[in-house]
C-alpha cells in the first residue's frame, strides 16, 4: 500500500495457496488519487480523480502429468473523473467546468486454458476466452461555465440569443469472445485463431452542431486467422526461426442519428469492410557464448483496417485500409558478472500508415470536434535503442536511451464539411527525437537503500493535421526504503522538481465570440510525496 499527498493512495494483495492438483491466486488492487486538479466553478478537487479496482483469479488444475486447466477470472473497475482542460491553459491544474466528465470502465472477463500431451514431444493447447466491457467517456465541451465566458470574453447570451454551453456523453458496451486452438512440438508451433466483437455506443448532447442530441451505433467484426512458427538450430551457436500469419476480418458498422425535440432525423451511417492480412518474419541468432548474443530480423506486420464512425465525414474519409509494416532490426547483448548492455538498431517502413486525425468540422461549436483514423500513405521510421547497468559494489547505475527518425509523407484530410487541406510530410505525430532515463541505487546496507532516477523527452509534435510541438522536459524521482524480513517501507517523491510538462495539445477554435484557432494544453501529474508499505506474508 501506499499514501501520498493530494489524496493519492493505493493498497494491494495477492495469495498464493498450492495444494496437491490444484493452486489458487487470488490479487486484489485498489488505488485513489484525486487527480491533481481544483475546480474553480464547483470548489472541488476531485473532478479528475482516478479510482480504480481490480480482482484477479486464477485456479490452476493438473489432475495428471498430461493435463492441466488454467481458468482465469477478472473484474476491475475504473470510476475516473474527466476534468484536465482549461480555455486559459494555466499551468496552476485550476479547471472551470460546471458539466461532471467521467473516463470510466466497469470489465469483466474469463479465460480458459487447457494442455494436454498425448506425447512428450507433442503439446496440444485450447484457450478460450469472454470479456463484457462497459466505458463511459462524458465531459464539459466548452470546458467553462456562462459566468467564466461573460466576466472573460465578454459573451452574453442575452445578446448573442444563446447559450454558450456544450456537454458530450459516449457509453459503449464490448462484448468479445476468442477461442485458439495450438498444436506444439519441439520445432514447430501452429495453430487457428477465431475472434467476434460486438460493440453497441450510444451517445448524447449537443451534437454535430445542433443538428442532433442523440446517436446510437454497432460494430460487428469478425476474424479468422491460422499460423505457424519453424524454429531449426543451424550448429550448436545458431539459431533460426520463422512465423507466418494470414488473416481474414469482416467487420459491419451501423449508425444512426437524430434529433428527438424537433423529430429531425440525419442519414443513417452503414459500412461493411473485410480485409485479408499476411505478416511474416525471419530472425537468425547468434550465440557465441552464454553471456553474448546477435540477431538480425527481416517482418513484415500489420494493423487492420476500420470504420469511422461520425457521420458528418466525407464518404472518402469514412473508412480507412490496413497499414503494413515492413521491419528489419539488428540486436546485439552483452552480459559480464557486473554489467548488462543491449543495443537494436532498427528500420520500420510503413505503407498506408494509419494517422489520427482531429479536426473542428463547425466553427463555434466544441463538440463538432472530431477524431478519426485516415491512411496517409508511406512513413518511415529510424531508430536506436540502447540499455546497460553496471554494478559497482554498493553502487547501481543503469541507463535507457532513445533515438527516433520518423517521416510521414503527405496527405490530405477534410477540416470540415467543404474544407480539405493538406498535412504530413514532416515527423509523425507523438514521437520524440530523443528520450531515455537513468537511475543510480545506493545499497547503503543489508536493509537501507537509495534511488534516484531521471527521465527526458524532447520535443514532438502534438498531431499528425497541424504543426503545434510540446516543449521538452526532464523529470526527477527519488525514493529511500528500508527492508527488514518481509517488509518494505518507501519514502519517495515523484516529479522531484515540480516540473510542469505537456502531455497534449489541440488546435482548434474554442474561446469566443471569433473562435479563432489556438493551441490548447493538458499538462502531466505536479509533484508527490508519499510512503509505501509491501508486506509479504509467505516469502520463497
């Protein structure tokens, strides 16, 4: 468990029963943070807290040494405020909302896994699984009450005939079956995979500028797919493997929209999309000796291709294809008793790159703001990875860094119903330069140690449609414990330096009466403090 300041705690367990057949492990997880903002307009401080719950079970069975079952169940709920934008952009978390938003998401799961082997050298495995998801996502869309927009920007309703005041509500339920059947030896693994998804949104307010205040749709989609993994040792240090997939994916969207005061009722939304997907890889690995190894891996993956929702997109933008990936990396470990290091370097070619794009489609209206996913597209992505630690008696250093090339060739995009302009061919959107962390534990003694941590981001930009970028930042953590048996107690600061960082940013006209575009900011968690309990009851 832990408790920090500004109402962030979290308490947590998991037991361990082992009997002769079977075992049993149960966890459980609750944590609270009242989410770091103060709500002017209502005085509260909670309007973007984080409550979350989670229960796992698990019940592993093994009558004999060629069976066992594995059955699997979860419930977790999420009771998450939505409150993190302010039309000022103040770096103080101050929000003036008068509308409660919730990010919430209430899941329950089940999962059956069975192994059984008719021979030693051969594994037969079935995994079955169910899942019912309930979301909410609601929020303030003028992010403002009438006193703020009147004592700020002048904006009376009693001269402008109407109220500046816009609320969003999205509940969706997901329902998803999966059923795998896998047949395992020592050198080659295939299998079939089934998978249905059904999921039923509705939503409500004042919607596509007015033109509605209800919508209701469903998702069908299917997917098949078969596979298979060849693993072959080529002498005793080298080593190769292939997988090949292929999949098919029928996917049915239908929509529908209306305004129930005036009876007015807006073209209905139906699509129907299948997609026929092949990925594959070849990787050869190099082991010397125990303590080094290289690789070098040739893939080509895949993102499947869907339906966007909103009713007021172009027919062109309505769906969107598969995005392939075409990947090759080189790796190289190595390991002394003292240290540890890898490096990957790595080539992603993209071809109908997915970008996320959102854009206003009505001037003056908030919540005509829209999201969705268009093909743009070649991209390209360089990269470097490297992580090493060193120990040096008492003394731990390890660090993690970062480098990433990306391009996105140009596309075209509708900002509104008549309005098309051009983006991409620039950097991709969400994805720094340059990023890495570092830490250095101090094992002052047996029982007492001392951690200190940084991390860094650079710039990026905040959208694949316009050219707004964070602003770099750099974090400190720090954190002294003290162990004793089974016990361990932390003391520990997150965001040493109360650093204020971006996390995102949009760029769309929201302040009125002339609602012209600006940048508008959500920043990351101030600093906390706080202290950590972990108990272990039974210790291996």
């Amino acid at each position: 468990s832990s408790l920090g300041t500004d109402g962030l705690n979290n308490i947590g367990g998991i037991v361990n029963i082992p009997f002769n057949y079977f075992s049993l492990r149960f966890s459980t997880f609750k944590s609270y943070s009242n989410g770091f903002r103060h709500n002017i307009v209502r005085n509260l401080k909670n309007t973007n807290k984080r409550d979350e719950f989670v229960n796992r079970f698990k019940l592993n069975f093994k009558p004999n040494e060629k069976l066992s079952l594995l059955v699997a169940l979860l419930f977790s709920k999420q009771d998450n405020g939505y409150d993190i934008w302010a039309p000022d952009n103040n770096q103080k978390f101050k929000t003036y909302t008068d509308r409660e938003g919730f990010d919430s998401q209430i899941t329950k799961g089940f999962s059956l896994r069975s192994s059984y082997k008719p021979f030693s050298a051969i594994e037969i495995i079935n995994i079955t699984s169910l899942s019912d998801i309930d979301l909410e996502h609601s929020y303030d869309g003028d992010w403002a009450d009438s006193s703020y927009w009147h004592d700020n920007h002048g904006f009376d309703p009693l001269i402008e005939y109407y109220e500046y005041d816009f609320y969003d509500k999205n509940e969706r339920n997901r329902k998803t079956f999966t059923h795998e059947l896998r047949i395992k030896s020592s050198k080659l693994i295939s299998g079939l995979y089934y998978k249905t998804l059904n999921e039923k949104d509705f939503a409500e307010g004042y919607l596509y500028g007015g033109t509605a205040n209800v919508a209701s749709g469903e998702y069908d989609i299917e997917n098949y797919a078969t596979y298979f993994q060849y693993s072959q040792n080529l002498g005793s240090k080298v080593k190769l493997k292939t997988n090949f997939r292929y999949e098919i994916s029928d996917m049915k969207y239908d929509g529908e929209t209306a305004d129930t005061y005036y009876n007015t009722i807006i073209p209905s939304v139906r699509s129907k999309l299948d997609f026929k997907m092949f990925s594959h890889s070849i990787v050869l690995d190099y082991r010397p000796n125990i303590y080094n190894s290289f690789f070098i891996a040739s893939s080509r993956g895949y993102k499947s291709g869907g339906i966007n929702q909103e009713p007021n997109l172009s027919i062109s933008s309505r769906d969107y294809s598969p995005e392939y990936h075409d990947n090759v990396e080189l790796g190289v470990k190595y390991r002394t008793k003292k240290s540890y290091s890898t490096i990957n370097v790595f080539r992603n070619d993209r071809t109908n790159q997915h970008v996320m794009i959102s854009s206003q489609q009505i001037q003056g209206d908030p919540n005509s703001f829209l999201f969705y996913t268009a093909n743009a597209g070649k991209g390209t992505n360089l990269g470097l990875e490297l992580r090493t630690n060193y120990v040096l008696g008492k003394i731990e250093i390890g660090a993690d860094v970062g480098l990433l090339r990306t391009n996105v060739d140009a596309f075209s995009f509708n900002v509104s119903i008549d309005s098309v302009i051009t983006g991409g061919d620039r950097e991709s959107a969400m994805a720094p330069n340059l990023n890495g962390s570092t830490y250095l534990l101090l094992n002052i003694n047996k029982s007492l140690y001392l951690n200190v941590s940084a991390s860094y981001k650079s710039e990026y930009y905040f959208s694949d449609n316009h050219n707004q970028k964070s602003n770099p930042y750099n974090l400190f953590n720090l954190s002294f414990g003290y162990r004793f048996e089974n016990l361990e107690i932390t003391l520990w600061t997150r965001n040493l330096f109360n650093q204020i960082y971006e996390t995102r940013g949009f760029y769309f006209g929201l302040i009125p009466p002339n609602f012209e575009d600006e940048l508008f900011k959500s920043y990351g968690d101030p600093r906390q403090m706080g202290i950590s309990l972990n108990y272990q009851v039974l210790k291996k």
